[in-house]
C-alpha cells in the first residue's frame, strides 16, 4: 500500500506542478531582494488547485495505481474540465491510453480540443486516436487542422509524415481518398504543391493504386523540378509495367545534375533498384557517377565493389571495397556500418579465393564481428578448405553451424549444396537434396536445385518432370520456365515449345539477362540469326558475362563475322577465364584465341 500511494503521490506532484505556476524568487537576503520578493507573490499566478481539487487529484491517481484506471480517468477529466487545464486533460487521455480504453481516450481528447481549440496537442491526440481506432473517415478534419496549425516552418514535415501515421491503418484506399480531400489547399498552392502530390503518391501506393502513385509522383515533379519526393514514390514503381517511372528518375537525374549533395543519394537509391532488375551494367554506372561526384559517400563504394566482383573485375573491386572500409572506419561504430564492414570482409575473402590466395581469404574472414554474419563466414572458410582438397572438412564446418530456427536449418542446407555445386560434387548435391525434399516435398526451390543437380547428370527426363512439378506447383516460378525452355534449345528438340516456355519467363522477369540469353539461342536454334543476335546484344549490354558471350559469339561465327566473335570471346576470357560454357564453346569450334 504504501509503495502505491507513494507512486500516486509522485504522478500527483507531477501533474500539480504542470498546473502551479512558478515565479523566479529573488535573492531576499538584501532589502532589494525583500522589495522583489514581495511583488512577485502580488503578481504571481493564482493556482486554480485548492484542498478539493488537490484531494480529487490525489484519489485519481490512487485509484489508477491500484488497478482502477476507469475511476482514475473519470476524476481525472472531471478535474481538468473544471480548471481548463491541458495538462489534466493529457494525463485524463493518457490514463485511457494505458489502460487501453480507446473510447475513453478519445472521448477525454474530443473534451480537451472543445474546452482549448486552439490547442495543437489537443487536435494530435484526437487524430492518432481516430487513427489507432481505425475510424478513418473521421480524420479528415483533424487532420486538416493539424497541418493549417502547424507553424510554416513545420508544415513540410508535418505533411511528409502522414503515410507513416496512415501506416497501419487496415483500409488503405479509404485512407488514401481521405488525405487526399484533407490536402486539396495544398496540392496547387507553390510552397506545398511537390511535397503534398508526393504523399498522395505514398498514400496511393501504399492502397496498391500504382497508376494514380505514378500521376502523383508526375504532377508533384512538374511542379517542382528539385523536388526529391516524386523520384523516391517513381523509384518504388520502377517496374517493367509502369516504364514512365524510371522516366522521372531520370528526368530528375538530368535536371539536377549540378545541383546539391543529395543527388548521389538519389542515384545510390537508383543504382540498388536496378541492381534488383539485375540490370547491373547500367547499376555499374550510376554508381560510377556517386562515388565520382560524392566519393566520401561509403555505400557507393560498397556497392560498386561487389558489382566488380561479381564482374571479376578483381583490382577494381579491391580498390573500391577497400576504399569503402577506409571511409567507414572513420565513422561512428554503428551496428549498420558493422554490417557493411562484414560484407565487405567477406567480399574480399571471395577475392582473395579466387586469386587462390587462401591465407589472405582466411584473414579477411577473421575480421568479421557480427554474429549473424558467422554462417556466411563459416561457409566461405568451406569453400576455402574444399579448394585445397579438403572438401569434407569444408562439409563439416557448416554442419557445425548452430541452428536455432529452421531458418538456420535450412541457411545450412543451401550452404552444403552449394558448396557441393561450386566443387562439381554434383551426385552428392543430388543424394542430399533427396533427403531433404522427403520432409518438404513441395519447396519449389529445392525442387528446382534437384531439377539443375539432375541436368549435371545427365538425367534429363527427371529433369524435366521436376520443372514441370514447379510450374505446377508455382506458376510464376520463371527460373524453371527458362530452364526448360533452354535445356530443350540445347538440345534442338522441340523448339517452338522451348521459345514458348522462355517467353513466358520474360513476362515474369522482362530485364533478366539470362533469359535473354536462352531466347536468343532458341532464336539461333530456329535458324533466326538476325533476331538471334539483337537479342544477344541487348542481354550482353545489360549483363557482360562469359556465358552469354560465348553464345554471342557462337551466332556471329556461324554468321561469318569471325573477328567481331572473336573479340567478345577475348573479352569474355578477361571476365572470366574458367567459364565452362566458353571453352567448350572455344574447343567445340576449334578456335584459340
């Protein structure tokens, strides 16, 4: 009891002092002081809490800490009526709150707005609890008066920050159409027009209404060219279905080419959006641009390293990661740019394993400090361990991971196959994928590692009856659409089927290269040379790899055009030189180069 009623008492001083106005008392020790003293106490405020009131506040608080909030709050409000107090109006609606009484707490809200109009707190608290109760019609007019009442200084901020306070809300397109009429001062005026048609757009968006997103974000740039909110909502649409989004970013890009530091932020966002299209030459080259015009930004360089790598571009991905791990160091340690940190540990470790330099890969896994990081690290030390002949070694350092989740299980397993997959080890790939589709038979993605673990054996006919249970099974699994349709190209059977199950992978994944790859050489297969080789010109545009060129090349040699085959085999013997789909192409040919 009497830790409650010392608890009561400390909420009690808490709220009285709100209400008590305090004048400064001078120093009363010098005649002057006395003089000052005494006409402060004249003109000092008069409390409007007498014995009563104390006495009220007293058993509110009481009776909330003893388990009775629905007493506490009715006191509470039932005070703060009589004084007009806001601070007793927020401690009557945040009783509620914690107790979890939202009526009561917008009922004590409603109560505090009428008795303090003008009081903006009042109107926030009226309009998160209209939010929170999901009565999303009702906010339309607190919602206008929360932005008219907010200082011009505050206004941008106050109207970016509505999707977020719409975030939860269960009826997205109502939300939508509701702060959209609360934003029709400020979707024509010149100071608000580009930051408001943006958060129609993120409201829009955020109710699947991509088409009327793309017209906000388009209005709000025409209206301001520097505005950075249109190209993040056109950013977020970017997709092969609305194309007119990347016209804006790159509108916007163009615009402000000289203008202000936060252009290289817009290209980063820009670049990891297209490196998610898999459309990484053009990804390449935007980041190209951030690390030029901002090469103190460090996630340009992170980013652009592993593009390199993945390019085997090996000195220019050194270069660039550890130029990222130069500028990271000197900032603060947080857990983001830990995170960075490790991937680019790891990246490197990869490089240094390719160079086969296996002690510089170990010691670039040795840094690595996040936790959540060690299953990636542990499998590269695999990999190491497998290039050197140790591969059950490898094996059993992945084994030994712990597995917490069956999310760690299954990181687990993808690691084992994998490593099996890199060293060629492909009847163990296949033995440990069978066991473990037996406890999950219909997990398309391992059906499709069986699927490619058969084709390496030659066991075609499975092969195909896996991707089929896969298109069965997901019908917009597009890697299995593309690997039969290829499979069936490479070996000249069935062609019209081939092309038929490729294309039908492009309308799932219209910017991936590879598919690109397989349709241009089931067009070469058809005997259609000219489409054949504009297929592959664009696929090797978008994605310089060895593979594609040596079916590039393949095309233009059987075409006559040996010299222009000859030098994209070269450069594909630069990107990587133990391509197997390019020597046997070379061998096949019987050309050195």
């Amino acid at each position: 009891m009497k830790k409650k009623l010392g608890l009561a008492f400390t909420c009690l001083c808490v709220t009285t002092s709100l209400v008590i106005a305090q004048a400064p008392l001078p120093d009363s020790a010098t005649p002057s002081g006395l003089a000052q003293a005494k006409a402060a106490q004249q003109s000092a405020p008069v409390s409007q809490i007498d014995g009563a009131l104390f006495y009220q506040l007293l058993i509110g608080e009481m009776t909330t800490q003893e388990g009775e909030p629905a007493a506490g709050f009715a006191l509470m409000l039932d005070a703060a009526r009589k004084t007009s107090d806001a601070q007793l109006y927020q401690r009557a609606t945040d009783i509620a709150l914690q107790s979890r009484s939202g009526d009561s707490a917008l009922q004590a809200a409603r109560a505090w707005k009428q008795d303090l109009p003008a009081s903006r707190e009042a109107n926030r608290y009226v309009l998160q609890i209209l939010i929170a109760l999901n009565r999303i019609a009702d906010t339309e007019d607190p919602l206008k008066t929360e932005i008219k009442i907010a200082p011009d200084a505050e206004r941008v901020a106050v109207l970016t920050g509505i999707p977020r306070a719409y975030a939860r809300v269960t009826d997205k397109k109502l939300a939508s159409t509701v702060v959209e009429a609360a934003l029709a001062d400020y979707l024509n005026n010149p100071a608000t027009t580009g930051v408001a048609w943006t958060t129609v757009g993120r409201m829009r968006l955020a109710a699947g209404d991509n088409a009327g997103a793309f017209e906000a974000a388009s209005r709000g740039q025409a209206a301001d060219a520097s505005a950075e909110g249109p190209v993040l909502v056109a950013l977020e649409l970017m997709d092969p279905k609305i194309p007119q989004a990347e016209g804006l970013i790159q509108k916007y890009l163009e615009a402000n080419k000289n203008q202000g530091e936060a252009l290289p932020e817009i290209r980063m966002a820009y670049a990891q959006t297209l490196v998610g299209m898999q459309r990484y030459a053009e990804a390449s080259a935007q980041l190209q641009l951030v690390t030029r015009d901002k090469p103190e930004f460090p996630q340009g360089w992170l980013v652009l390293g592993s593009l390199q790598l993945q390019d085997n571009q090996l000195g220019r991905a050194q270069a660039s990661l550890e130029r990222y791990i130069a500028l990271i160091s000197q900032q603060a340690p947080e857990a983001e740019n830990k995170r960075g940190l490790d991937q680019a540990y790891l990246s490197l470790s990869q490089l240094a394993e390719k160079r086969k330099d296996y002690a510089g890969a170990e010691s670039w896994l040795g840094k690595i400090e996040n936790s959540s990081d060690l299953a990636q690290a542990q499998t590269r030390r695999a990999s190491i361990l497998a290039s050197q002949g140790k591969l059950e070694e490898g094996r059993q350092l992945i084994r030994q991971l712990p597995e917490r989740t069956p999310e760690d299980a299954r990181l687990k397993i993808n690691a084992e196959i994998g490593l099996l997959r890199e060293f060629k080890q492909y009847r163990l790939a296949h033995d440990l994928l069978a066991q473990t589709l037996v406890k999950a038979p219909d997990d398309t993605d391992l059906l499709y590692d069986q699927a490619m673990m058969a084709e390496k054996l030659g066991a075609l006919d499975e092969m195909e009856r896996l991707l089929r249970q896969i298109i069965q099974l997901k019908p917009d699994f597009h890697h299995a659409y593309n690997a039969l349709g290829y499979s069936l190209a490479e070996r000249g059977i069935r062609l019209p089927e081939a092309r038929d199950l490729i294309r039908k992978a492009l309308e799932y994944a219209p910017s991936d290269p590879f598919i690109g790859d397989s349709l241009g050489w089931v067009e070469f297969r058809l005997g259609h040379n000219a489409e054949a080789v504009r297929i592959f010109e664009a696929a090797y545009k978008t994605k310089p790899d060895a593979e594609i060129a040596a079916h590039f090349g393949e095309v233009l040699w059987s075409m006559g055009e040996h010299d222009r085959a000859v030098a994209i085999w070269k450069e594909a013997r630069l990107i990587n030189p133990d391509s197997e789909a390019l020597n046997e192409t070379l061998k096949r040919l019987q050309v050195k180069l």
